[in-house]
C-alpha cells in the first residue's frame, strides 16, 4: 500500500492544508530511512506502515483535560480471513519530530511488533492488560518489550532508544510543536480511550494465523537473550 494514501486523501478533501500536507511529502524520506535502517540492524523485515493524518491522544478519563500523545500505535488487522500487522504513523511525528526521534518511535514500535508475534505464536494473545492511566501503560509498555540491544545492532539506532525511552517516552519541544502548530491550528485529532489501546483477538481467529516457522525461530532466539539480559539486570 502507498504509505502516504490517506494523507493525499485528507489533503484532496480538504482535511490537512496545504503547508501541512507540503511538509509531511518533504519529510517522509526521515521515516523511510528510519524503516530501512531498522530492517538492516535487526535482519527482520519492517511491517506495513502508513501515515495517519491526525494527532492521536489518548485520555484515561474523557472528561479529563489531560491526555498523552500517541505518535505511533502497531495495530494487528484481520482481513479477508488473513492477519496482518500495521504500523500507524501520525502526521505530526513526519511533521515535527526530529530524525533521532521518529527512528527511535519506530524502533519502539518495531518491538511492539516482535512482541505481538511472540504472543500469537504462543496463542497468549486472547486479551491484552488494560491500564487505568498513563502511568501504568507506560510500565507495562516497558515490561514487555524485547531487550533493544538483542535485536538491534545499530549503536546509534541504540541511543537514540535508550536517551528517549528511559521509562516511556517524552518528548516536551515536540508536544509543544504538536499543540501549537497541529491541535491549536485545529487540525485533525483522534480520541482513543486508553482500554481501547489494547489487542484482543478471538481464538478463531487466532487458529486461523499462519506465521513463518524461520521468524518464528528467530523471535524465539531473541526472547532468550532478552530473557538471559533482564535476569541479569535483576541479580
């Protein structure tokens, strides 16, 4: 698929202006540089990914003022009786994040994806944690995610992780980029509730999944030394 489809479509309509819709075109070769260089660090193939054109926040009350950013989201999708992942990119990220950040919110987003497939080939994936705030999204955000040094052996890509994502990712010159020239500009935004964040798929359709046993292989290996990494981290 065109990664960019539905942002042309959301500019055709009207949706995102044209000093917005320029802006994405001129800086999507970041993403794509960013795609490739995971690819070669960690010998796996990227997902399908597209570029969402809104904001999307995330609120653990909706009635609340405060809400957190979602920049990307990895999102499993049944279709025709065939599973695939998909990474969801928001507009703003192309828009205003610098190079080191949107690499290191796809690499996040890469591991969310080896994590998915980790579960579903154990069958673990019935429901996913659901979490009353952000805080505790972000812990277990943090608790399940594969060790970045075993799959990825780009020092830099490795940095630019670890100085971003300490204890979840924060990133205040670029909120404030967002607020101001995205949400305040009135620009597209997207609500997700926080327990709608979550993977649920039912047992039918995860029977239903076909997975290269190669991958599959390669997951395993990678769980292992993680496994190995944090027990030494806790003794």
């Amino acid at each position: 698929m065109d990664p960019l489809i539905k942002i042309k479509e959301a500019h055709q309509g009207g949706v995102i202006t044209d000093k917005a819709y320029e802006l994405i075109l001129k800086r999507f070769p970041i993403a794509v540089e960013g795609i490739n260089r995971i690819e070669k660090a960690s010998g796996i193939r990227f997902p399908i990914a597209y570029v969402e054109p809104s904001v999307v926040v995330s609120s653990a009350n909706p009635n609340s003022y405060e809400f957190g950013i979602l920049f990307a989201r990895t999102i499993p999708v049944m279709f025709d009786e065939k599973f695939q992942v998909v990474i969801q990119i928001s507009a703003p990220l192309i828009a205003y994040g610098l190079k080191g950040t949107i690499h290191a919110i796809l690499a996040h987003e890469f591991l969310h994806y080896l994590e998915l497939i980790r579960k579903i080939s154990k069958m673990d994936l019935l429901s996913d944690e659901i979490s009353g705030n952000l805080f505790e999204n972000v812990f277990a955000d943090e608790t399940r995610l594969f060790e970045p040094r075993v799959v990825f052996s780009d020092r830099t890509l490795l940095d630019h992780i670890t100085k971003r994502f300490p204890s979840g990712f924060r990133d205040f010159k670029l909120e404030d980029k967002v607020m101001k020239y995205w949400i305040d500009k009135k620009l597209p935004k997207t609500n997700v509730a926080l327990d709608s964040n979550t993977v649920k798929l039912s047992m039918k359709s995860l029977s239903k999944i076909k997975l290269d046993p190669q991958f599959i292989k390669k997951i395993e290996e990678l769980e292992q030394k993680s496994t190995k990494i944090r027990k030494k981290k806790i003794y």
